[in-house]
C-alpha cells in the first residue's frame, strides 16, 4: 500500500498551485490585453477573491479570472455589480461553482440581449 | 501558505480520475418555462432527501441542474412559489452525457421556514397586483381573487389597477413537491408570468393595422411584432417592468411612445379618469386641477362629442364611466358618428 506523508502531500500540493498559477497567467494573458505584470498582479488577488465566495478548483477559477479581468478586479464592491455579489453569496444556491454558474450565464445572456436590442433598434425593420 | 480548502481542491484534482467521478452519479434538470414558453430565469428550487437538501436557481436559460446524485428519489419543490404558481407540464429522460454528473452534491440540512399566515400591503404609487404576485412567488388571480381583497376587488373592478393607499392582502405560499429521479429533466410552467400588455393603436381614430411595431422594455430583450386587423398589439413584459418605449412607424414617420406599465390609477379618481382620456387621444392635462382648464374641457367635449353624449365639458359621472369603460373595456371600434366618424 503506498502512503503518502502529509510533507509529501504538501509539496504536491504546492506543485499543483504554481502550476495553476502558471495555467492562470498564461490563460488571461491569451484571451485579455495583459502584459505578463498585469497578469501577475491579477491572478493572486483573483485567487484570494475567489476563496473569499469559495471558489477553488480549477475550472472554477478560469471563470472568475475572465470576471475579473473583464470587469476589473474590484468588481464586486461596484454599486452597479451588487448583483453579481449578491448572486456569488446567494444562500438559495448550495454549491459556489452554481453560484458563479449562474453568474456568468447571466453575464453572457445579458450580452446576448444587449447586442440583439441593438440590432432591433435601428427603426429599417419597422417599415 | 495553502488554505486546507486550496489542499482539499489539490487533493480532489490530483486524484480525480475521469472514470470514478462519473460512476454512478446522476444528475436531475429542471426547466421552468413562463406563459409565453421562454425560460424563466432566477426560480429558487430545492431538492430534498430526507433531512437533507440541494439548492439552486434557474439560470438565464431557464435550467437548474442537480449533480452528483444517487440512482434514488428525490422530492422537488421551487421553493419561493406558491402552489398555484407553477405546474409540471412534461418529464423527458436526458441522454447518456447529460444524465451522467462528474459534480459533488453539496448536501445541506434542510429548514422549514413558517410560512403561514400574509401580509397586508398598503399600495405604493406604482404598485400592481402583478408585480407584487411576481414578488412574493404568487400567481396573480390567488392575490385577487383572495376572499380578503373582496371589497377592494368590488371597488377597484380590474386587477391592472392600484390606487395609492390601496391595502391589498397577500397570502403565505402554499408549498407543493413532486418527486423527481436523476436522468430526467422536469419541464416546470410558471403560472402568470410575464405578464400579457395590450394596446390598441389609432392613428386620428382610426386602428393601425397589420403595423409592424417593436417594444424596448430596460434590461429586457426588445420583443417586435405587427398589430392585428383592429390595430391591437399584444406582447409578453416582465411584470416587474415598469416603463417601455413602443416604436413604429405611421404616417412615413418614425414614432415613439413612452409606456408607463402597472401605472394605471382607479377609474373613477381623477388622475384616473385623465390617464385614460390622454390614452385614447385627448389631450386634457396630465396634473389633476380643479377648475377643470380650458384644455380639460376640450378634451372631455371632443370625448363626449364622439361618443354621442351631452356635450358639457365637465367630468360627470356618466362621461367618466364612458371614459372607464372604453379605455378598460375591449370596444373594438369606435361609433361611426359625429366629425370623428370615420371616412369623415
């Protein structure tokens, strides 16, 4: 049987959040305008934000840095986000990977209607 | 440093085999859909086994998920509506990927809040039955039709209207499960909502049909259609909206309307009567005035004249009951009479 001491575990561990970290980085600085500092500045305050709603795997954090690094890291204390706050705290939703679900499904409909309505709005269609 | 969770989350990575994950866990969807068949985003819902409980909301797509779930019953209940507010209308099975749930279910212990009892609520200007059922998780007639709002009922005759100061009774929801198992997805309607907004377009008296026409409701997607062969546009609108901009197009010129929705006042009130009149296309003053202006009573004649009575110019009680039951009523056109006659 192989046992795996709490060192070891630790060390592992330690691996698995660098790399993470790394995966991180290198995902904001493909999809968003950052530069290496930015990014390293973004990442572990988005972690530390993250664990503030509970969110801690993996695919959990790639939507929160995408969150972050579009709305800025401070999102959430923004009068007109409140919603976004008050849907990662939800209690009516019991896991915190639904909860930011939910967000960022909410997120990308709204851009949805947004862009529909735009097209609605130029008046050619009414004639 | 690592957090004991950031160690549970390594663990459970570094661990995780794609095969094991999936082994017998099940998930369980639910699509809420609303009386015009779109989803219904934000519905709370709980599933329940024994003392212990999931909890989730419906997305903007309308769908909650269940995951991590045991091949078992389980009882569903959305938890914020009142047992008239929703019915389930269809089950269909999920197919192999959907059904399988590589997700933890965060089981929690399951409370029984009181909910007995109501509340009775004094109306706010811009209150409706509609958005406070919307509010309160009740479908919109169980307000109404409520043996404690008879007399307000009596007083007020439609359920689109609220006067100030009104006090409406509330009731408690009344909670109701069914019992669901994971491979299936529930097909829930939500009962009076949105809600249904008719209009009816005149153009100089006459109904502007087959119109093409588009109605901006703020953070809402823009809904588009044409009015029918009597000029009535119907559309679905949150009940929780409270002001649209209608655009169309008459005459070769681009027209838009300010809609303020759930605003109409009693019939028989003053700022009641005028609403209605300006409505349907006379122009009296907006801010009640007692004498009645000279625009008042313009516009109250030209009604009177149209409609065949006495022409005084004042708002008596048999021209504001006119005004009530045009406006409120569904008289599908106008009396063919008087210089508004129509061909005239």
């Amino acid at each position: 049987m192989l046992i795996i001491r709490s060192e070891q575990m630790q060390a592992m561990t330690q691996v698995w959040s660098d790399r993470l970290e790394q995966t991180l980085k290198d995902h904001v600085q493909e999809f968003f305008p950052l530069s290496a500092q930015e990014a390293a500045v973004l990442i572990p305050a988005a972690r530390a934000k993250a664990a503030s709603y509970d969110l801690y795997n993996e695919r959990d954090l790639h939507r929160f840095v995408n969150v972050c690094a579009e709305e800025g890291i401070d999102f959430d204390l923004k009068p007109e986000n409140a919603w976004m706050r008050t849907m990662l705290l939800d209690p009516a939703v019991s896991s915190p990977s639904q909860r930011l679900e939910l967000l960022t499904s909410t997120r990308e409909h709204q851009a949805r209607v947004q862009a529909d309505n735009a097209s609605l709005a130029a008046p050619q269609w009414l004639r | 440093m690592i957090s004991a969770a950031e160690a549970a989350a390594a663990a459970r990575s570094l661990s995780a085999s794609p095969v094991s994950a999936c082994q017998n866990r099940f998930a369980v969807e639910v699509l809420m859909l609303g009386e015009d068949a779109a989803p219904v985003a934000g519905v709370a819902l709980e599933l329940r086994q024994g003392n212990a409980c999931l909890r989730s909301r419906t997305s903007a797509e309308g769908v909650a998920r269940f995951d991590g779930l045991d091949a078992s019953t389980y009882t569903l209940c959305p938890c914020e509506l009142d047992l008239d507010a929703w019915t389930l209308e269809a089950e269909q099975p999920l197919s192999e990927d959907q059904a399988r749930s590589a997700g933890k279910a965060n089981w929690a212990s399951a409370t029984d809040e009181d909910i007995r009892g109501g509340t009775l609520h004094t109306a706010a200007a811009d209150d409706s039955v509609d958005r406070l059922a919307l509010a309160h998780g009740l479908f919109p007639a169980t307000v109404w039709q409520h043996p404690r709002n008879d007399a307000l009922r009596k007083a007020r005759q439609s359920r689109n209207v609220l006067a100030q100061g009104d006090a409406l009774f509330i009731p408690a929801i009344r909670r109701k499960t069914i019992a669901v198992q994971p491979k299936v997805r529930y097909i829930l309607k939500r009962h009076g909502v949105p809600s249904r907004l008719r209009l009816r377009l005149l153009d100089d008296f006459q109904p502007l049909a087959d119109l093409a026409w588009t109605l901006a409701v703020p953070g809402e997607a823009t809904v588009q259609g044409r009015t029918d062969a009597d000029g009535v546009l119907q559309a679905w609108v949150s009940a929780a909206a409270s002001s649209a901009v209608l655009s169309y197009i008459a005459n070769g010129a681009l027209r838009e309307l300010n809609i303020s929705l759930g605003a109409l006042l009693p019939g028989r009130v003053a700022g009641g009567w005028r609403q209605r009149l300006r409505n349907l296309g006379f122009a009296c003053d907006a801010e009640d005035r007692q004498p009645l202006s000279a625009a008042d009573q313009r516009a109250i004649g030209r009604f009177q004249e149209y409609w065949g009575l006495p022409v005084t110019g004042t708002a008596d009680a048999i021209t504001i009951e006119k005004i009530r039951s045009v406006h409120d009523g569904r008289q599908a056109a106008p009396p063919a009479h008087g210089k508004y006659a129509s061909g005239s």
